[in-house]
C-alpha cells in the first residue's frame, strides 16, 4: 500500500508538469485536479477494525482472484446489497467549514462553501441519469444494479448539520495565496500541513466515529513538495480518535468554475470523495493492481477507489441542475471494473456510471 502511494505521487508529478506546459496562456487555470491516497494509516485501521469497533455502519465481503491472494476482502458503507437489496442506510453528517488565514494576511473562508454543500446534489434529491436522490447514493444503486434489482436499496447521508468554523492559521513557510488573471483568489498550502492539521482535528474527539464529518475549504489547494507541484483538491482518511473506535472523514476544497481542467468545480471534488468514502471507507480495500485507462499497461495502484480511476479523463465530469443551479459531479468506475468481472454487475452492464461508459471491459492486467 506504501509502493502504491510513491508510485501515484510519480505519476501526478509527470502529470502536472504536462499540465504546465499545455496551459500556458490559460488565463484562469492554475493546475490539473489531484486526489490524495493517504496509505499508511488505514494500515493500522484494519488491525483496529472488529465487530465490537465504533464506525459507520458497513458491510464486509470477498470476490475471488486468479492471482495471490485466492479472493481479495473489502468493507463498504452501508448494508450488503447481495443479501439485503431492500436495506436503506443513513449515516449521519457533519460539515466542518475550515477558515484559512494567511502569513500575507489573506484570508479564505470555508463557511459559504459548506453552507453550498449542505444544499447541494450531494444531499439534496436531485435527477440523475440513473435515477433520483442524493449523488453517492444513485452512483450506489448502478453500482451494484444487478444484485439490488428493483429493490428499494439505499445509503444515504443525513440531513447535516454544520459546524462552528475553525481557523486555520498557516505559516509563511506552509502556504501562500495568489491570484488569477481573471482576479480570483486562492490559496496554496503544503500537503503534509495540511494532512497534520486535520488529521490533529478529526482526533481530538469532537466528532462521532459513527457519523461523516466533512472539513471544508473553499478555494484552499494543496501541493506537494514544492508549490508548483500543484493541485490536491481532497482526500478521505481514517483513524482512531480512541480506543474500540475508527473515525472516517473527508476533507475537500470547493473550487470556483475554470480554476481547474476536467469541469471540476464547486461539489465535484466532494463527489470523487463521498463515492470513493462509500466503496473503500477504511482504505483497506486492496485489489490486482491497475493502471489509468489512459496508459492501462503501468500500474499505478492496488486500492477500489472509484473516483481515481476516472479522473484522468478530459470530461471526467459532468453537470446537473437542482433549485436553478448547476453543480459539477464526477463520473465514478464500478466495482465489477476492480474486481475484474464479466458481465458487469453495475447498470447496463456497463463497468462506469456515465454514459456513454468510459470504461468499457474490466481493468486489465498492468506492471
């Protein structure tokens, strides 16, 4: 799981660099999207995780594999919809605006954001192309479409509540703000910063390990290493804030429209999160490994994250209305593209949500 992050940050390196020299002259984006994989510590969330561990509410099965391991595991959100497609689900919800302040004296509020999220796609019932209600629960449903039927099988997230801000005050040396041609601001703060900062809030015991808190910024990115290794725009973690118990969460930026390639903007980042939060919860869900679409030949990791394996694409996104406004969500890979199956499981038997599907035959075999 280690090998699998260096090798990401490699290949994100590659990207981005690619990025910067076919965007020049692009007056208001400043990177190509990232999502961070976080491996070490769901290492030792699986070693915590037992029947008697306080969590969110999930289901734990195998699929079997010609290679070593014989069958891989893995944990989701929610019931198992092989043996309960008429389960519904609720995970209670926290939403935890971030306000950064900046050493030159900017400041960038993440209130307006989470108050944007909380009445968004992402828990408001919207249309769908593959049905109606909240985002990850329909990507959920086409997911497993064939074993859930015509079942009335749901995850869904609860009515959230949003919380006090918190101030984040970052040090000259950990970020600084700029802003675009066209005269927006944003920041751009160090990766592992970030990463200690929030990981030293989810742990102090203020949130319920049952529930999802979600720590939002607004336009706030990360980098890695060095500034111009630039954009993380989220990430999902776990840990355990005490003992018996594991806390999962998110922490994503809401990014204004044209500050990033691929259509991702306002609630697209938390969508790749929230759908990726739901099939891998603990980041233990270790499969064959496999490489993007775009070069499916080289691996580039072992992990059932959904959203990585779309994000590549240049329409990794698309859009959808709700109370006159329009919201940016990201295209997700099915479960059976993972688990190598044929026929697909997911809906139409195609192997991701979107159509037309952008992934077309399960994963295929990479070094």
């Amino acid at each position: 799981m280690v090998r699998e992050q260096v090798l990401r940050s490699w290949l994100q390196l590659l990207v981005v660099v690619a990025l910067a020299a076919a965007s020049q002259g692009q007056d208001s984006v400043i990177g190509k999207p990232m999502f961070a994989v976080r491996s070490a510590v769901p290492v030792a969330a699986e070693a915590a995780l037992s029947a008697s561990t306080r969590t969110v509410n999930h289901w734990t099965s195998s699929f079997p594999s010609k290679g070593t391991p014989s069958s891989y595991s893995y944990s989701m959100v929610g019931a198992n919809p092989f043996t309960n497609p008429a389960s519904t689900t609720t995970i209670n919800t926290e939403i935890q605006p971030i306000i950064f302040k900046f050493a030159n004296g900017n400041v960038i509020s993440g209130t307006a954001a989470a108050v944007a999220l909380a009445n968004s796609p992402i828990f408001v019932k919207t249309n769908f192309p593959a049905g109606s209600g909240q985002y990850a629960d329909v990507f959920q449903r086409a997911n497993f479409a064939k074993p859930i039927g015509g079942k009335p099988y749901h995850v869904l997230l609860g009515l959230p509540s949003i919380r006090h801000a918190l101030t984040i005050n970052v040090p000259k040396g950990s970020g600084t703000t700029r802003k675009t041609t066209s005269g927006v601001l944003y920041g751009l703060v160090n990766f592992d910063f970030i990463t200690r900062t929030i990981t030293s809030l989810a742990q102090s015991g203020a949130y319920n390990p049952t529930s999802l808190p979600i720590f939002v910024a607004g336009n706030v990115f990360e980098y890695e290493q060095m500034i111009t290794i630039c954009c993380v725009l989220g990430y999902h973690d776990v840990l355990t804030p005490a003992s018996g118990q594991l806390l999962t969460y998110i922490y994503t930026s809401y990014p204004t429209a044209g500050l990033f390639t691929g259509g991702f903007a306002d609630t697209a980042v938390v969508s790749h999160e929230v759908a990726e939060w739901i099939d891998d919860p603990f980041g233990t869900n270790v499969v064959a490994p496999w490489g993007l679409p775009q070069n499916p030949k080289t691996c580039i990791s072992n992990l059932l994250e959904v959203g990585d394996a779309i994000e590549a694409f240049s329409n990794a996104t698309f859009t959808t209305s709700l109370n006159g406004k329009t919201y940016h969500l990201q295209d997700e890979a099915f479960f059976s593209w993972f688990a190598r199956q044929s026929p697909s499981i997911g809906a139409g038997g195609r192997y991701s949500y979107i159509q037309p599907a952008k992934l077309t035959k399960p994963a295929p075999a990479c070094n």
